[in-house]
C-alpha cells in the first residue's frame, strides 16, 4: 500500500440493507479507493467508469467472491473524490468479508451520512437534493418519491434562489439609498420593494401550507380508528391488516391501549392505528388507555369514526360525535360497522355526515376506496414541498423577518429595514447551504444511513 496515501481519509461501507438479497454494494470514497480497488481485485488496468468482472480476495489473499467493480475518477463521482463500488452476491456473510478485508488495510468505516456529506462538502449537492435522498429511501407513497425526484432536480434550489435574489435586490436599493440619505426614497422605488415582500410572503406561506398539509405524503398518514368499546375497531384493523394483529372479544375495554401497524393503500403506505374504546370508566389502566387514545385523535391526519350499526345510537355514541365535531383541521371519515347484522342504529343522528356502510367481516371495500381517494387528493397539486422540519423553519424565519422589514421601510429608517431583509436573506439561504455549517452538517447527515 503507497504510505503517502491518506487511509483515514478514505471510508467505506456496505450500501445496502443487510440480509438476504441477489445483490449487496460496498462503497469505498477517498484518495486511497482506486489502490484498494487493486489490492482487492488484482487487476492492474482498472477503467473508470467500466464494469469489471473480477474476483476479489482478502489480504491473506483467500478468494472471496466473483463480483462487478466499478472505479469512478475524481471529481466525476457521487462525492466528488476517487469512487470504488463492489457489487458482489448478497447475504451478510459475503459483504461483510469484502468490508473487513477494506477494513484490513487500514480504511475508516464511513459514518452514517459520510457520503452524502462529502458530496456536499464537494459541491456536487446542495442540501436540498442530500434532504432528497434521505427522505427518498424512507417515502410512503408514489406521490411522495414523484416530490421528492423533483426536488433532487433543484426545484427548491430554484425557489430559494429566485427568493434570495428578491431580497438583495430589495436591500441593494436600501444600502444605495442610505448612501444617499439626504435624498427622499423615490415613492417607485418603495412601492417596488414593497411589492416584491408582499409577493414573497404570499408564496412562502402558501408553501408552508402545502407542506403541512401534505406532510403525510413522505411520513406516511396516520389514520386513528375511534369509537366507543365493542363497535369493530380492532376486527376492522385486522380486517385491513389481513391478520389478527389485535386481541377480539365482546368483552368492553378489551383494547386498553393503542396499537399502530403500517398498511398499503392504493400507492400510499399508511400507519393506522387501533384505538381503546373512548367512554367514561373507573379502571385505571383503561382510563390510561383512553387517554392515549385521544391523544392519537390529536397526531392524526385522517380518523375513521366507527359506530355499531347492531346497537342503537346511545350515550357513549353522543360522546364521539361531540368529539367528531370537534376535528375542524382533520379529515373525516364517519362509518357504521356490522352492517351485515340487524340495523339497530338510528342512521338520522349523523345525517349530516357522507356515512359508509361497511363490515370488517364480509366487506370494507368502500372504506379502502374513499381512503385511497383521499390520500390522492391530498397528493395531487404541482405546489412546492418543504420536506423537513429545518427547511419550514427556515422560510418561516424568513417570513418573519420580511414583516419585520416593512414597518421601518415606511418609516424611513432603513438600517433596520436592511438588517431584517438580511436576516431574511440568511435564513431562505440556509435551506441550501448553510452559513454556519459543521455542527448543523453533522447533526442533519448524522440522521442518513450507513453507505449514503
């Protein structure tokens, strides 16, 4: 191995999820890859960008494996620096020998993120398209990844730039004029800037909106079942399951706590959750149960209303629609199970709800569709989409600061005004690239999986 080689500086890792699989990739990144490709393949002629067939072998020189290997030359690579894949047989045995024997000549292993943070680090992404990648891996839904391919394109790139360039356009009329303070502000020149923070704040707060509103696109909907004890709650998360996962009895107050399983809706992949039975009760562990249950009503995008159609409409019913009626901000679905049984309830108590008939026993089709529905509604819209927490934060801050802005703009007093507008300007700019940058890089790439 050449000692002027930085070994530290050169990682590795294996790039995809551990277990069984027709294919598994290590990646190494650093100046000391291409050597390493070398030592591990035997070859002396490695061609970038070229799939070579080769047999790797560790340091002891025992044969591991017949793989592919691909070089990638700096800077024409993910990261920008001298890029080694091994693409060898899957399973955990395999890859893992490949990475010891990497390991063994004395290469770092990569930290989770490492390489998406070289990449940007490298300039060859912003944070925007590292954000991209690392909610892409985890989306719930075809809506989600169509967002988030858009976003590894620069389409929030472009909004945070078009937004950036707005502001120190707005605050290169405001250094000139107080240059010139002796001079009155052309009303034009005012209006202008005016304008153009209205605009952006119009546009930011949609976004913002949007963002919310669609959040459940990328972190998967959360869809509560609510209802008084015995109404179906659990048999219909079962039914929607296609497995008992949830405990079944006439017994009331058998579900004392609340259970959360993902399922797949149409393109969506949604979490729903089974909640205990909403009533007053004196049991203790029930109560608690309850308590959580509400506590779902509150983290839910959607909840699904259910009442008994074999009983009739009582106190308890009375309770959940006081509830329902109190979810102005979530989407509603009202239901009445067992309508395969004799009908009991009294239908006109919810009259003015869209109610589905269903039976977690025979049929809930209706619901699955009104669902799917749903969730592609949300979905469609060509709207921008912050993705993460930090990025609505940011044009928040950013907003913020322009409506701080405006006041000493009329005012006149301009060193404020120009201070806030650069606030603003600091704020939109670190959705893309931070000004303070390590220790954000390191908690923000820290969160990726190993080999991104």
């Amino acid at each position: 191995m050449d000692k002027t080689l930085n070994l530290q500086n050169t990682i590795v890792a294996i790039a995809t999820a551990q277990g069984v699989s027709s294919i598994s990739i290590i990646r190494v990144s650093g100046e000391a890859a291409l050597s390493i490709a070398h030592k591990i393949s035997h070859l002396e002629n490695i061609i970038p960008r070229h799939a070579h067939l080769t047999s790797l072998y560790n340091a002891k020189d025992e044969l591991i494996d017949h793989a592919i290997m691909i070089y990638f030359a700096a800077p024409y690579s993910f990261t920008g620096e001298e890029i080694v894949e091994f693409q060898c047989h899957g399973g955990m045995i395999v890859a893992q020998e490949i990475l010891d024997s990497i390991l063994a000549y004395g290469v770092r292993l990569a930290e989770p993120g490492e390489f998406s943070k070289r990449a940007f680090l490298n300039g060859k992404i912003d944070l925007t398209e590292a954000e991209a990648i690392s909610k892409l891996i985890e989306a719930k839904s075809v809506d989600a990844a169509k967002i988030l391919a858009k976003q590894m394109k620069g389409e929030l790139k472009t909004f945070v730039d078009e937004s950036r360039e707005a502001l120190l356009r707005s605050l290169a009329y405001s250094e000139v004029m107080i240059d010139y303070a002796e001079e009155d502000i052309p009303d034009d020149i005012m209006q202008s800037i005016t304008t153009q923070l209205d605009s952006l704040s119009v546009k930011i707060e949609q976004i913002v909106d949007a963002s919310h509103r669609r959040r459940g696109l990328i972190e998967g909907f959360k869809v509560a079942i609510i209802g008084k004890p015995n109404v179906g709650k659990s048999s219909l998360l079962n039914a929607l399951l296609s497995y008992d996962r949830a405990i079944v009895s006439d017994i009331a107050g058998t579900t004392r706590d609340t259970i959360e399983e993902q399922v797949r809706i149409g393109s969506h992949i949604i979490r729903l959750v089974d909640t205990a039975g909403i009533r007053d009760s004196e049991d203790t562990i029930e109560k608690i149960g309850i308590e959580r249950s509400l506590s779902s009503v509150e983290d839910a995008d959607v909840i699904i209303a259910l009442f008994d159609a074999s009983r009739p409409f009582d106190e308890e019913d009375e309770k959940i629609m006081t509830l329902v009626n109190t979810l102005e901000d979530k989407h509603l679905i009202v239901a009445i199970n067992k309508s395969d049984l004799e009908n009991k309830f009294d239908i006109r108590k919810l009259k003015s709800y869209d109610v589905l008939e269903v039976s977690a026993k025979k049929s809930f089709v209706r619901l699955t569709q009104r669902l799917e529905s749903l969730f592609d509604d949300i979905g469609e819209g060509e709207e921008l989409m912050l993705i993460s927490a930090r990025q609505i934060e940011a044009v928040n801050k950013a907003k913020d600061s322009i409506i701080e802005a405006k006041q000493p703009l009329l005012d006149g007093e301009l060193e404020f005004f120009s201070y806030h507008l650069q606030e603003a300007v600091k704020a939109i700019s670190s959705i893309s690239k931070p000004y303070d940058s390590e220790e954000i890089l390191d908690k923000m790439f820290g969160e990726f999986c190993l080999g991104k």
